[in-house]
C-alpha cells in the first residue's frame, strides 16, 4: 500500500499541484515519459496507476464492473468509481 503523508496540503495547494503534473505530463515525448514516472513514482504507485488506465480502457470498450475487477485484481467499489467517473 502507498504511503501518504499526515500533513496534509490545502485543496488550493493540491489543485495547483495536480495541475501542474497534467501539464508536465503532457509535454514528455513517449520515451520520456517512462523515465520520468519511472523516477516518479514507487512500484506500488505505478501498479496502482496502470491498473486504474487499463480500467477506464475497459469501461470505454464496453466491459462489465465484473469483468474489469476481476480481471484488474481490484476491489469492486474502486472499479464502480471509476466507471461512475470515466464512463
């Protein structure tokens, strides 16, 4: 499980935070892109991550809440979340 730490930041500060990794993000070529979440993120983030794209993959291609968690190995309320919010 991810570690995230007690001292929370302000929705201002996150938001802000969160914004400016969509641009970075944006910007990487391909190739870059791989390091740079490589260095990142922890093995559990990047899992954790992959699986929730791979997810929202699987809603759009039309997939079931079933079909998605079992065969992601996620919990069924974070695959009902994800279809609610990306589908």
């Amino acid at each position: 499980m991810t570690h995230i730490s007690k001292n929370q930041l302000s929705d201002k500060h996150l938001e802000q935070l969160f914004e400016q990794l969509g641009t970075i993000s944006s910007l990487l070529s391909k190739g870059t892109a791989r390091g740079f979440f490589d260095d990142l993120l922890g093995k559990e983030e990047k899992i954790m991550l992959a699986k929730r794209l791979a997810a929202i993959v699987m809603f759009i291609e039309g997939n079931s809440s079933y079909r998605v968690w079992q065969l992601l190995k996620i919990s069924p309320s974070t695959a009902d979340r994800i279809k609610l919010n990306y589908t």
